[in-house]
C-alpha cells in the first residue's frame, strides 16, 4: 500500500480489495493519516460489481460508518452494460462524499480538490 498526496488530501492507494478486509483497509488508511482509500477497478473481483451479491454494499457500508472517504479508480463498461441498477448506485455514489467511481486520476484529483 502506499500513501500519497492528491490535491488537499493524503490517500491511501489500496493494493487489493474485498469485503473481509473492509476493516483492514479502514485501519490502513487511518496508520497512514490518509483521509481517503483509493483502489484499482482491477483489484476487485467482477462479482463485486454484481449488486446482487451484496458485496459492494457491505464493502462500501463499512467506509461510510467510519467516516473515510474511499474511490474506485478506472473504468468497468462491460458490468455498466449490463447493469441499469450499477449505473444508478454508481451514480448515487457519486453525488454523495464518501464513495466515488473516478475514471482517472485527473478526476480524483478534481474531486479531491472540491471535497
């Protein structure tokens, strides 16, 4: 994991992801004194972004409660194909100040900077 400066905030940038080690990640992002996780699209199992599952929500769920801001970075246009329900939770997500999907470090940096 590494730690580093975007925009006003320190980040913690996540090697790999899942919903057991929500409370690991939160506990990593706060030793580093980072405001806000960032993880690859690529460190998540596709399943993940499959809502049915319940693992982005439970995942997510548990960054919300402990107040750190978290954001996914890249794209995933083959599971927003086929996901009108993924497209409207990412969206929500989006609008809200916890969780962010950013497709670019330009745009974290942008929302980093408004936040």
């Amino acid at each position: 994991m590494n730690s580093a400066e975007f925009a006003l905030s320190n980040v913690l940038l996540m090697a790999r992801c899942s919903e057991p080690i929500a409370m690991l990640s939160i506990s990593a992002t706060a030793s580093a004194n980072a405001d806000s996780a960032v993880v690859p699209v690529s460190r998540f199992h596709p399943e993940f972004f499959s809502l049915r599952t319940r693992l982005a929500g439970e995942f997510f769920q548990k960054f919300v409660t402990y107040g750190k801001r978290i954001a996914i970075l890249g794209d995933i246009p083959a599971e927003l194909s086929k996901s009108r329900a993924l497209i409207d939770f990412i969206t929500e997500c989006n609008r809200g100040r916890h969780i962010w999907f950013v497709k670019s470090r330009e745009e974290l940096i942008g929302r980093l900077a408004n936040a």
